[in-house]
C-alpha cells in the first residue's frame, strides 16, 4: 500500500499520510459515532479552552465503528510496509471535538528514542492553517528533536514540552493536508501543532496510539513494557477488555498473543 517514498518519508521525517485509508461508507459510519460518543461524554468537567473543545482518552470500546479501527486491514498494511510486521496496539487512545488552537508541543521528552506511535484518523478536510495537522520534519530524530526544544523550548504545566516561538513562526515547519478518511501515522516525538478550523467548525480527530514491535532490542522492550503500564490506570488496568477480545477476530488475537509473547502483564481483562 505504501511506496518506498512513503516508506522512506516515515523513517526520515517522522510520519506519513495513508491517503484514503478509511472509504467514504467507513468516514460515515465514524462520524455518527464519533458524534454519539461526544454527546454522550461530554460535560463540564470534559470540556477545556475557551471554544468549548471537548476530547476524553479510551474512547475504543463506546461503538464498534472505533473497535474496527485499532486493526483497520489498510493501517495494518501500512505499519507492515514500514517495519515489515504491524505495531502493536497499547491502550491508549482518545477521540477529540476541537475547537482550539493546540501549540507546538512533542508527546515525549525532549531529546529521547521513542518507538511509539499515533494513528490520527480525520473526519473533516484540513488544510494549511486551516485545521491541519503542523509538523516539523524530522525532529523525531532525538538529536533533532532536542536541538529544537534547547534552542525554542519551554516546559509548560507537569513538565508539557512547549515553543515559545510565535506559532505560525516556527522554522522548518509543514502543514500536512488530509481529506476525510486519511490516516497520518506518526512517531509520538515529533514536534507538531493543529490550528482551529477557519469556519469555526470542530476539527473531530480520533488518535490510537501504538508501539513498534521490539523484536529482540532489549531496551526497546523494556519501553514498551514501561508504555503500556503507562497508558493502564485503576479503571481500565488491561489493554483488550473481554468485550474486544470477543469481537476483535483473529487480528486482534495475534495482536494480543504478541504482547504477551513480549512478557506484557494485563493484556487481556481477567
């Protein structure tokens, strides 16, 4: 499904478009759930910012048009031209209806090798400063990444990593434009922003979150165990909960088996 170009996009920028991932009847199908679900969830305590954005993390299990996401064939087929198996999925995941500006920011810390990744699914055409996706190609590289966050950087709340550079000022940044049904997967240390749309209109994203299968890198194992304990809490202390184990098929078994291959404690609910 991915050329070599992308292949190589991924590896050397830090993500990639999967263009028409998700068919028209799938974007539609999402959209309906994507809008049950933020009404259903969304009360004074989840919202934020002073458009009234709302967004809330484990949104998979409330519609099977989300559970079908997490080993959608195309994305799959993506992840296994870029590292010749698929990633592997987390537990981390978290459906949005913005409509505020999100500033630069990289979901790590600064300057360290990650092999964590987000599947962004979007609903509604983006483009340039116009709800799209911003990044700046490459700074998933760690030395990269740390050059920026040392030369621009600033640490905002529990230690957020933030720019204090004006935002549509950054050096070397790109927007990346989507239509509906697209997929931008990209690698959770790179620097990036969104801005709100200019017809005021919600930007309705939805991001899975997924770790590079480590294969037999010790230190990547060991990251990962430490990711997944990371995305488990006293509500959801599993990453499949019975009710995905049951309809998630074969897919979502192999995904499963090979977490616990890796030595991943609660995979599956008890």
């Amino acid at each position: 499904m991915l050329s070599k170009q992308d292949i190589g996009h991924y590896h050397a920028y830090g993500f990639v478009v999967i263009r028409e991932c998700l068919s028209k009847a799938e974007v539609e199908r999402i959209s309906i759930a994507h809008r049950r679900a933020i009404d259903a969830k969304a009360s004074a305590d989840g919202r934020f910012g002073d458009s009234g954005t709302v967004n809330y993390a484990n949104f998979v299990e409330d519609d099977d048009a989300f559970l079908e996401l997490i080993e959608h064939p195309n994305l799959m087929e993506a992840m296994r031209d870029i590292d010749g198996t698929e990633f592997l999925y987390m537990g981390g995941s978290d459906i949005w209806e913005n409509r505020d500006d999100t500033p630069w920011h990289c979901d790590q810390i600064p300057g360290s090798k990650v092999w964590t990744a987000k599947a962004a699914v979007y609903l509604d055409e983006a483009r340039q400063g116009d709800g799209a996706l911003n990044a700046i190609p490459g700074t998933h590289i760690p030395e990269f990444n740390a050059a920026i966050m040392r030369s621009w950087g600033k640490f905002q709340g529990l230690g957020s990593p933030r720019l204090w550079l004006p935002p549509k000022e950054v050096p070397g940044a790109v927007s990346v434009q989507t239509n509906p049904g697209d997929v931008v997967l990209f690698q959770t240390n790179l620097w990036h922003s969104a801005w709100r749309r200019v017809d005021e209109q919600p930007r309705r994203n939805l991001f899975i979150q997924y770790f590079r299968d480590p294969g037999d890198d010790v230190l990547a194992l060991r990251e990962l165990r430490e990711a997944v304990t990371g995305s488990l809490g006293e509500e959801r202390p599993y990453v499949y909960s019975a009710a995905m184990m049951t309809k998630g098929g074969a897919r979502r078994e192999k995904m499963a088996s090979r977490l616990e291959e890796l030595g991943i404690d609660n995979v599956r609910e008890q």
